[in-house]
C-alpha cells in the first residue's frame, strides 16, 4: 500500500499543482495574444504586398511613358529638321531652276549666233577668218555651258539623295502607318546635253518634275 502523505508534503504538492496551473493559463494566454499578433502580422503583410505590386506597376508603366515621351519628342524634332530641310530644298531647287532657264535661254542664242554664222561662211561675202573664229568662241562657250548644266545636275541628285535618306530616317520613327510627308519638286534634266557634228547642242531636251513622297516604313 501506498505510504500516506503528511500534511506539509500534501498541502506542498497542493501549492506545487495550483502553481503549474496558474503558469498554464499564463502560457494558454501568451499564446493566444501571440496567435493574434501573428495574423495581424501576415494582414499587414498581404497589404504590403499589394501595395508593392501596385507600385511596381505604376513605376514600369512610368518608365513606359517616359520612354514613350522621349521618342515621340525625338521623332517631332527629326520632323520638323526634315521640314525644314524641304523648304531648303525648295529654295535651292527654284534657283537652280532659275539659272538653269537662264542656261536655256544663252544656248537657244548661242544656236541663233552659230546658225547665222554657218549661213555667212556660206555665202560669198563671209570672212573665213572671223567665222573660223567665231565658231571656236561658240564652241567653247557651249562646252562651258554643258559643263555648268553637268555639274548642276550633279549637286541636284545628291541634294535629292540626302532628303531620301533624312527622309527614310524621320519616317522609321513614326507611331503610324499612315502616309505623311509633302510632295517635293524634283527637278531633273531629261537627257544631257551633247554636241552634235557641228558643235550644236540638241534642241530636244527640256527639265522634268518628279515627286518625292514619304512612306512609313
């Protein structure tokens, strides 16, 4: 049989027992307070989150913006350059065309001057000797004017190949694909000018328009 108890053992178990009751409720409470906190915590948490991903958004559709801000400041300067290199275009292309009539206009007289001079050299009152002459003054101003024309059209297709190529550049820029771009003049000369037999040049050439026109690429 069990050994009976004496009364200090009992009542020291009693205090023993009340003690790990009391530190279990303390613990139980501890631990509830602690569950609490913690899905506290993980609500933040998930609050947080979301407001990182909002962030995250708002800063990459930002950076979009940005970028997309930057292109399109970059294509309105290219455009307007490009504008303002066709009404350079323009401009030279007028004068060019101008000096070109003025070409026009001293070799239709330069063939009167020649034609006139031929039918005197063949009549019996022409001088030989002054014709002769003439005829090499006129065949070298027709030489210096085929030059002059030459080199003309020389500068105007490498004016034309350069606002191509500038073109080309603002239209790969573009947002669209709508067409865009005005229709610039090009003036070109139809056939160059040669000598004929006599030191003539031909009577049948005359300048050509042609447009160029942008296209998004």
């Amino acid at each position: 049989m069990a050994q009976a108890l004496s009364e200090d053992e009992f009542q020291r178990m009693q205090a023993q027992l009340l003690d790990l009751r009391s530190q279990n409720y303390q613990l139980s409470d501890n631990l509830r307070k602690n569950n609490q906190e913690l899905s506290s915590l993980r609500q933040k948490q998930a609050a947080l989150e979301k407001d990182f991903l909002k962030a995250q958004k708002a800063l990459t559709k930002s950076k979009k913006a940005q970028e997309v801000e930057a292109l399109l400041g970059e294509n309105e300067m290219l455009q307007g350059k490009l504008h303002s290199q066709e009404d350079d275009f323009r401009l030279q292309n007028s004068t060019l065309m101008q000096e070109l009539s003025k070409l026009c206009s001293q070799i239709e007289q330069l063939e009167a001057e020649n034609q006139q001079l031929k039918e005197e050299s063949r009549s019996p009152d022409g001088i030989p000797g002054i014709t002769e002459g003439e005829m090499r003054r006129l065949q070298a101003e027709n030489t210096a004017l085929q030059r002059t024309i030459g080199s003309l059209h020389e500068r105007h297709e490498k004016e034309i190949a350069s606002l191509k190529g500038q073109e080309s550049q603002a239209n790969g820029l573009r947002c669209t694909d709508t067409e865009t771009g005005d229709k610039v003049p090009v003036t070109e000369l139809d056939g160059q000018v040669s000598q004929d037999q006599d030191g003539e040049p031909p009577r049948n050439w005359q300048p050509r328009e042609d447009n160029l026109q942008g296209q998004c690429t």
